[in-house]
C-alpha cells in the first residue's frame, strides 16, 4: 500500500489482466462512473452511482407523475363543484378511478422504502 498526498486516503496496487482492465474501464464508460467507484462500491456491496442516478430520476418521474393525476382530479372536481351534479355512472368510474391510484400510491410507497433503505448503504 502506498500513502497518497492526502493522509485520509492510500493507494492500493493489485495486478489484474490487462483485458480484465480494459473491460472494467469500457463498463465504466458506459456506466459514467469511475474505476475507484467501481471497485469500491462492488466490493462493499453499495448501490453504484450510475444505479443511484437512475433511482433517482425514477423516483422523480413517479412524482411528476402523481403530481399530472391530481392536477386531473382537482380539474375533475371543480368541475363537478360547478355543475353541482355528477351521474352515478361517472362517479362509479371516478371511483374507482380513485382506488387505483390509492393502490398504485401505497405499492409506489413500499419501493421507496427499499430504494431509500438500499440508498442509505
């Protein structure tokens, strides 16, 4: 092991097959990661930070998402509020409309939990 410049961090020289090397470096590429991340994450069993980035950007389209539904909601109620009548046929669908998205919400919440918990590591 060799001391780099910085005293909270060593270098540490392992030899590997040069193909071996440049596969790593090509899914590093791919992944825009680095090789240090690459290693370090791999061998302590963390989320990458390409994997992390795509967490992220799916959490936020999930959003966006919900957000899209109860903008049709409140449209779909201020509606009503104005008509002051909705046919039991439109209110049976609105309904169940309602109970999907209830659903959809609680399973959204349970793989937050696991993204959240798996994020932490």
């Amino acid at each position: 092991m060799k001391k780099d410049g910085n005293t909270n961090s060593e270098v540490i020289l392992f030899r590997i097959k040069n193909e071996t090397k440049e596969n790593w470096k090509q899914t590093c590429k791919e992944r825009n990661i680095s090789l240090t991340s690459l290693i370090i994450d791999s061998v302590e069993k963390r989320l990458m930070d390409d994997e992390r980035r795509k967490v992220l950007e799916f959490i936020e389209k999930q959003d966006n998402i919900f957000v899209k539904i109860e903008t049709n909601v409140n449209q779909l109620a201020r509606v009503v509020n104005g008509q002051k009548f909705i046919s039991e046929s439109q209110l049976e669908v609105f309904s169940a409309q309602l109970t999907e998205i209830a659903k959809l919400k609680a399973q959204q919440n349970i793989i937050f939990e696991n993204i959240y918990a798996l994020l932490s590591k």
